[in-house]
C-alpha cells in the first residue's frame, strides 16, 4: 500500500483554472485528487504490480467525484469527520457519511475506513463517557457491504480515552468478524475482564449511557463541545457512580478492582470538570446536592489511577 494524501486539517488545494476546471466537474476537491493519484498509480503499475495507491478521503475530499472513477490499483482510505458517533452510520443522522461511503464503493472496489474512535478538540471538551461501541458491528457491516478491504482505528489517547480496554477489544473482535453478536461480546469481555460478579453492573452502567444519550437525542461528533456531553446529567451520574461503586465492592480481585477503576476514569473526568453544574442543578430542583460524589474523593482516584497506567 502507498498513502497518497492530503495535508491534515487543511486542504491547501491549487486554484488554477485547469483545477478549478477539475473541481467544478466533479463538484468535490476529492476530484482533483483523485485525478492525481490515478496518474501516479498508472505510472507506477509496472514497477509496483501488487500494490494499492491508496488515496485519502478526507474533509472536503470526503465527498467522491461526480464523473471520475478509480483506476483498479487505487483504494479509498475514507474518513468520517461528519458522524454523530453515539449513533450508527445506518441512522438517518449519519446520512452524509453513509452517502459518502455509498458513492465511493461505486466507482472504487478497494475502501479501507479511517474510524476516529476518540473524540478531539480542546482538552476540556475529550475522554468523557462516550457510549459508542454498539454502533461498531453494524458499522462495520455496512463497511464490509461497500468494498470495504480493512479499517484503521485511531486510539492515540492510550491512556484517557473512554473505556478503552473494552473498546479496543471489541473492534479487534469486529474487524475479524463485523457479524458476531455485541451483547455476547459485551458479556464475555466484562465477565472475564472486570470479574463474573463486577461484570453485570459495567453493562448497566453502559446501558445506562445509551439511554440517556438516546433520550436526550445526543450528538457527540468527533470534535465536541463540552455541551455535547449535557446528556449525562446529574441524576445519570449519580446512578453512574452507584454503578461503579457496586462494581467495586463486587470486584474478587485488586487486579479486578484496577480495571474497574480505570474504567471509570472517563466518568470520573466528566464530574470534576462539571461537579459545581451538577451541583447547582440539583439546588436548582430542590435536590440534596450533598448525594453527589465527595469531590476530593474522586480526584484522588482519578490521580492515583492515571499515575498507576503511566
């Protein structure tokens, strides 16, 4: 393979009038670049016989080229910077993505998906709870449906990002076989990971977060802001930390107890940056804000459990 791309975040295209002619044909700058990399596949198919020039779809290359079609020896390496990553790409509010995917397939019989499995942007506004993973097999699926050769998830907060022993794993397991069963999946990662007994109450936390997000009609893209995140409110994350805290009184194990710990970390994030607002909003309603977690409580946990996976 041969990654033939674009600058990141910027696309810095020329603007000539013999590219702009190119542009306005295929109404997508994906058109101009692809016009390039099926030159250099084409000069370079004899030398390089067994490879793929993969060309790198992304921001305003994302959407594919209304004429041009890729030659045989040149894949599509698509980006999805567009979703709502709490729902699926089959949800009517991932429509532009599953449009993109959709059109490329039919003019490149090589797609490889680029998956941003982390949120980004401003510090304040990554590594909260980000109940995405159900949407991983039917994504997955439809990737497989459309040409779909490979997928490539980018993971580099290794140590902040939501639930990320649970996550990796679980789009390993997806990306061998997108058809197996989340629920089974789900079950045997938290049974034997976090403990037969601490297993049940990590997937109603987890269940709990997908309500709340659907109910709410969250849309989490993969550059939120800290708004995005309002769907766990105060009454989500007292239920949250209930949930955790059974899991680790229920934890048969210190080395159980850790992962339990690191992954509440996400949780533990989104309530120290937004304890006073959980706070106010219960005062607000008449609450007694003195139910909500012990805030020095959770900072030193949060501490010590970074510091133990540095």
């Amino acid at each position: 393979f041969y990654a033939i791309d674009q600058n990141d975040c910027y696309d810095g295209f020329c603007t000539c009038p013999a590219c702009e002619v190119i542009v306005r044909r295929e109404e997508s700058k994906s058109g101009l670049l692809l016009d390039f990399v099926n030159h250099v596949a084409a000069e370079l198919a004899g030398e390089a016989p067994q490879s793929i020039f993969q060309m790198m779809a992304l921001h305003s290359t994302e959407k594919p080229p209304k004429v041009l079609k890729a030659l045989p020896n040149v894949g599509i390496r698509l980006c999805d910077t567009t979703s709502n990553m709490l729902k699926p790409w089959s949800d009517a509010a991932n429509s532009k993505h599953r449009s993109n995917l959709e059109n490329w397939a039919k003019i490149s019989n090589d797609i490889v998906m680029w998956d941003y499995s982390i949120n980004y942007g401003s510090p304040i506004c990554i590594n909260y709870p980000l109940p995405s993973a159900r949407t991983y097999p039917g994504d997955l699926q439809m990737l497989a449906a459309n040409h779909g050769g490979g997928v490539f998830f980018e993971h580099e907060q290794v140590i902040g990002a939501d639930m990320r022993d649970l996550k990796i794993w679980m789009e390993c397991k997806l990306a061998e076989n997108p058809s197996l069963d989340y629920e089974v999946l789900l079950k045997d990662f938290t049974d034997h990971y976090y403990g037969l007994k601490a297993g049940e109450a990590i997937r109603e936390y987890l269940g709990l977060l997908e309500k709340a997000g659907r109910d709410a009609n969250a849309d989490v893209g993969w550059f939120p802001s800290l708004s995005s995140f309002s769907f766990i409110d105060a009454a989500v994350m007292l239920q949250s930390a209930k949930l955790f805290d059974r899991a680790v009184e229920l934890a048969e194990s210190p080395e159980y107890r850790q992962r339990i710990e690191y992954a509440r970390l996400s949780l533990d994030r989104l309530y120290l940056i937004r304890a006073g607002a959980y706070r106010k909003a219960m005062q607000q309603r008449g609450q007694d804000a003195e139910l909500l977690p012990d805030y020095q409580q959770v900072k030193d946990r949060y501490l010590r459990t970074w510091e133990s996976r540095m």
